[in-house]
C-alpha cells in the first residue's frame, strides 16, 4: 500500500512539474509583449507586473498593440516640418529683384542731360593752364597759361563768344613743373564760338615753338594748322584734342594729340599746379 501512495505521489509531481514548464513557457512569450514575464512560485504561475500590457495573443505571440502606438509618435508632425518649405515664399523675396527697377535710377544719368542743358549761365572767363600734349611724347606736354574772356548769348544758338590768349611757358627738358616762366608773346585768337553744349574750336594756325618751352628736345619747332577742337566740362575745366602737323624740324602728323585746361587763381610760376589733366 504504501508502494502505490509512493508512485501516486511521484506521479503528481511530475504532472505537476510539466504544468509549470507549460506555464513558464506560455508566461515567457506572452510577456514578450509586456514589460514583465509570468513568474514562477512554490504556489504556481503568479502574473507579473506587465501581464496587462502583455497578455497572450491566441498564438501565444503576446500583443504588439501597446508598443504599436508609437506608430504615432507624432513624428508625422514632423510632416509639418514641410511648411518650413513656405520659406520658399522667401524666394518671393526674388522680388527684391524688382529692386532693379531701381536701375531705372539709371535714369539718374538723365542728369548728364544737364551737360547738354547748355552751357548757358556758365561763365568760364579766366586763367587756365593749359597743357598740350603731342604724340611725339604724350608725357612732356607744351604748357599755356590760357586767359578767356567770355561773352554770353551772343547770336542764334550759341551760348557765347570768347576772346583767348595763350601765354607760352618756359619748360626744362623731360620737365613738366619748372621753371613756366613766360616766354614770349601769347598767341592770340578771338572771337571762338562757344556752343549749347560748350564745345568750341580754336583754330590756333601756324606756330613757332621756342626750344626753351619745348620740354621734350629742347630744340625749336614749327608747327602748322593747329586746331584745337574741345568743350567746356564745366566752367573751370576743359579739355579736347588737338591736330596739325610738325613741319620743323621733321615733318609729322599730330593726329592723336590732346589738351587739357584747368583754372588756377593765379599764374605765377610757384602757384601753377604740380599735377594736372593732359586730356579729356
């Protein structure tokens, strides 16, 4: 008798022994969905802490269903980040490039029309140096002091009539500041018509350059048919070019050649200006 109760109870507890493996299993992969596994006691199977969020799905999987929320993380508010492409409404700051339109300030150089307003109410009479320059050496300039005397609104669309003199000055070789002393009788020629636009054209003629104003040879030269054909650019300066020809002591076409003049406030040798325009 007491053989049979000895199997009966070695029995139960191996039945025993195989539910719990069974529970143990089933609690394991339930709880995979959980954040806590079934645990195992002396009493049996005691559900853990995350049995409510990992109860066993039919084929024993455990629900997904809770971690599946995170499908709505919000991160398709992230999405909204898109609006951030509304900068590209920025792009309409492109109309900035309507700014161009502020290049129709360009109409601002409508302001060069006032050079061709006329010369009208611009009095250039006064002293001037003025320097000529040759294509011989177009850095060692002839040096004038050029005295105007200017009468306006004299006939039909010209601005005015005016009287010049050209006082040549003395000039060291490869010099162009000293000494421009006077040398000689100015050149004079009146009656030069000035325009609207303050062009004029000084036919100068036939000149005899003394050696001692020739700052590039030092030697004495003839020129013939000098013209000086320029325009006021304002009335303390004018500049243009110059044409003619070198006949001593070699022939030589001066085509190319140009002038400059400047106001100065007096026309001594010290108060003329060391650094002046040869041209336009």
């Amino acid at each position: 008798m007491a053989r049979w109760i000895g199997l009966l109870v070695c029995c139960g507890l191996t039945v025993g022994c195989g539910d719990d493996a069974a529970s143990t299993s089933a609690g394991d992969t339930g709880g995979s969905g959980g954040t806590t596994a079934t645990t195992m006691t002396a009493d049996g199977p005691t559900p853990g802490p995350g049995v409510d969020t990992g109860m066993p799905t039919p084929d024993g999987t455990g629900s997904t269903s809770s971690p599946g929320t995170t499908t709505g993380s919000d991160t398709g508010d992230s999405g909204t980040t898109g609006d951030s492409g509304t900068t590209g409404d920025s792009g309409t700051t492109g109309d900035s490039g309507a700014t161009d339109d502020s290049g129709t300030t360009g109409d601002s150089g409508s302001t060069d029309d006032t050079g061709t307003t006329g010369f009208e109410g611009l009095d250039p009479s006064g002293d001037y140096l003025l320097a000529a320059t040759t294509v011989v050496d177009p850095t060692h300039p002839l040096q004038y002091v050029l005295s105007v005397d200017y009468t306006p609104n004299v006939v039909g669309a010209l601005a005015g009539l005016m009287d010049v003199e050209m006082q040549p000055l003395t000039l060291d070789v490869m010099s162009t500041t000293t000494p421009r002393e006077f040398s000689g009788a100015p050149l004079v020629i009146d009656d030069v018509a000035v325009g609207d636009d303050g062009s004029f054209t000084i036919g100068v003629g036939n000149v005899s350059v003394a050696g001692e104003t020739n700052p590039i040879t030092g030697a004495d030269i003839e020129l013939a048919n000098i013209v000086l054909s320029g325009s006021w650019v304002d009335a303390d300066n004018a500049c243009g070019n110059l044409t003619g020809d070198i006949t001593v002591p070699l022939m030589l076409d001066l085509n190319g050649s140009t002038f400059a003049a400047v106001r100065v406030a007096a026309t001594d040798p010290a108060s003329l200006p060391l650094v002046f325009p040869f041209g336009c």
